[in-house]
C-alpha cells in the first residue's frame, strides 16, 4: 500500500534525479528547490501527466524524504536509493508523508492560524480512537471528540490578565476562560483534517463517516508503541539534551546504553534527534564523540545523509568512515580498515582523550594494545605528527599510568616535544 500511495512520487523523483542531477542539461531552479514553470512543464511532457500533477508528486516526495532539500537546491533521498531493495525505506516514508499531512494539503482560508494549530494539536486523539473503533466513525462523533479536546487545550493554556490602559500585570497568573468550543468553527478544520488524511492514504472519508485504512491503523499502532517505548526509558534520559542525554548513558552497559537510544529517539522525530547527536559528536569532549555514533548506529539508515555530510570534519572523519563501512555491511570487526595510518591515529588519541577524561589509569595502558602501530617508539613518532587538540594531555596521562618507567620517561619526552613545538 505504502509503494502504491509514493508511486506518482517516486517516479517524479527518479526522473528528477535522471534529467536534472549534476552535469545534466536543462535543468532550471527557482532558489527555493521547487520546480519552476519550465521544469513541471518538461516532466510533465516526458511522463505523460499534467505539470499540476507533477507538482503535485514533487511535494509529495519533498514531504516523503525521497528528495531532501539542502539550501537552495535538492537532492534524491536515501529513500529513493533504497526504494527498490528496502520495504522499510518505503513505509518510512509513507510515515513521514503521514505525520506532514497538514502541509500535504492546505487549510481553509478564513481561519485563525491559532485555531489551525489547535485542530493540528487535537487530531493525534482522533486518530487513536479511530484505531481503537477497527471500523466507520461517524463524523459527528468525531467533531464531538474534537471539540472535547480542543477545549482542553485552551483549558490548559494559563494567561496573565493585564489593567487595562496600563500593560502591566493585575495579579497572579490566572487561567484563562477558554472560548466554548461550540463557538469555534471547528466543522470546516475538520473536514479539513479528515481530507487531508485521506489524501495521504491514512483513512477513508465519505457519506458522513472515517475509517483508517490498514496503512493509517498500522501507522497509528506505531506512533503508540513508541510513546510506550519512550515512557518506558530505563535510565529516565528521554527528556534531556542529546549531550546530557549521551553522558547520562556513559556507565551504562552496551545494551542498557543502546536501549536508552532507542527510548531517546522514539521520542522525537529523528531528522531533528540526528542533527542534536552530531552537534553533540562536534564538542570538546571525545567520548560523548563516540557514543554519538554509537546512538547514530541505532538511528540506521535515516542518518546516512547527514554522516556523510560531515566526513570532511576533521575530529568527525574517522567516525563517520567506521558508520558509513558498517552501514555498507563491512564487518564491524574490519571496518577499520577503510581508515588511513593517519586517520586510524588520530582516533587512537580521540579514544585514549576519553580514557583519561572518564576512565582509570589501567584502562588507558590497556589502550596502548589497540593503536596500529607495532612499537611505541613509532605510536610517537605518529601520534606526535597527527596533530589531535589534546595529544599533549593525553601522553603526559599516559606517561603518568604506565608502570614501565623507562617508557613513561619516553611518553613524557613525547609530550613535552609535542608542547614545544619540537
């Protein structure tokens, strides 16, 4: 089902990817990466459709993930990459093009935006009690749910009453007398609702009554689960930053650690969460770094684009190559191969900066077994010519640690070469 409702979508995007991808002529862009007139027109021609239907497929595959915007120009999604090989590529965007369906279509005009967000606000309550009727809604019904729930939110909403002429405020904060929800035009948003769904393929509207589609329920039945999912945060990080969230997991065991992700993640919408843990990667502190990647491993696929995106980082690079080469299917055990002597290095000092900042003296010794270099001598020699932020700390860490005097005396020759330059 999910294939049939994105068909139109994806054909749009295949040609778009075929006719106007780089180094093809004839393609034309308006700044804002929507077709322009001359493009829809062109499509339009070449695949048999009206240019309505074609812009019409376009935002569709914006909204889907097929085509990704990136500034004034777009992209083929990875989902349209995966289209022909990954059912789950396709119900993910099915489920994207779901949870947009007040932008898949417009709402009426006349109507206060304020009231457009409350019906938007409401409507996650309609959907799951359609889901629990498993059969026709009346509309009526349905309008008297909304209304309910409309009320409660403006129940919910507290204001500071003012003086009038003054702009100052007359007492404690008050709640607000919300308007009856019988007074607010509530009928039209609905209606508007409702076909704005369908539209999308979530349920069936007509002769008076809803119904959720087996696609709609299905989608319904996850957006629950992952409610659960996140209420059910074994460490209760799910409310927090991505940097507290990943310093939160820290003590925690590989599977407690990769649950608590799992938690975090259901929890918000995952374009947003990917770029929170890459922001996260890019601080000072090198183990929130790798345990970034390690919440992006549990993401998969949806973070592909924006991993690649930041392999020219010099502190994310190596990271990046080891997520990319597993995503690929490279054994995590030979992943690292895909790094240079250099990048493999300078990972090696990202990793023992994070020993020496959260772990104990033992761990970093140990640390020594897992650089690539066969002696010490030439793991100096490299580590000095790496050029990582916090080489000098981690060697005088090193030195400090290290019961073999005569190589802690070396190390510490090392880091102090490193200081002064030489």
């Amino acid at each position: 089902m999910a294939r049939t409702r994105l068909a139109g979508a994806a054909r749009v995007a295949r040609w778009a990817d075929a006719a106007l991808g780089p180094g093809r002529t004839g393609a034309t862009t308006d700044g804002k990466a929507t077709l322009s007139a001359a493009t829809a027109e062109r499509a339009a021609a070449e695949l048999g459709l009206t240019a309505a239907q074609v812009r019409a497929d376009w935002d569709t595959a914006r909204l889907a993930g097929l085509v990704e915007v990136h500034g004034d120009s777009a992209r083929p999604g990875w989902r349209l990459r995966a289209w022909d090989r990954d059912d789950s590529a396709v119900l993910r965007g099915w489920v994207a093009l779901f949870d947009a369906w007040s932008l898949a279509c417009p709402e009426p005009d006349g109507h206060e935006p304020a009231a457009v967000a409350e019906v938007v606000s409401a409507m996650p309550q309609v959907l799951s009690f359609l889901q629990l009727s498993a059969g026709p809604v009346p509309v009526e019904q349905l309008l008297d749910l909304l209304q309910q729930r409309v009320t409660e939110l403006r129940t919910e909403r507290c204001e500071v009453s003012y003086e009038p002429g003054t702009g100052e405020p007359a007492g404690s904060p008050v709640p607000a007398d919300p308007a009856p929800a019988e007074d607010a035009p509530l009928a039209p948003l609905l209606d508007w609702a409702l076909s704005a769904l369908a539209a999308v393929g979530a349920l069936t509207y007509g002769d008076g009554q809803a119904t959720l589609t087996p696609l709609g329920s299905w989608a319904v039945w996850v957006k629950l689960e992952q409610i659960c999912v996140a209420a059910q945060s074994p460490a209760g990080n799910i409310e927090q930053s991505a940097e507290d969230m990943l310093r939160g997991c820290a003590q925690l065991r590989p599977n407690a650690a990769r649950a608590e992700y799992r938690a975090w993640l259901a929890a918000r919408p995952v374009g947003s969460a990917v770029t929170e843990l890459i922001g996260a990667a890019r601080g000072d502190d090198a183990l929130l770094r790798g345990l970034a990647f390690e919440a992006l491993r549990v993401v998969g696929a949806p973070a592909e684009p924006d991993v690649r995106s930041v392999v020219d980082e010099p502190a994310l690079r190596p990271y990046a190559l080891l997520w990319l080469a597993e995503h690929d299917g490279i054994d995590p055990e030979d992943a690292h191969e895909v790094l240079t002597r250099e990048e493999a290095t300078w990972l090696w000092v990202d990793t023992a900066a994070a020993v020496a900042d959260h772990g104990e003296a033992p761990m970093l010794v140990r640390h020594l077994e897992s650089a690539v270099q066969p002696t010490v001598p030439q793991l100096l020699d490299e580590v000095r010519a790496v050029g990582h932020p916090r080489t000098v700390q981690v060697l005088v860490a090193l030195a400090a640690a290290h019961p073999d005097p005569a190589l802690a005396k070396a190390v510490r020759r090392a880091a102090f070469q490193v200081h002064t330059g030489g």
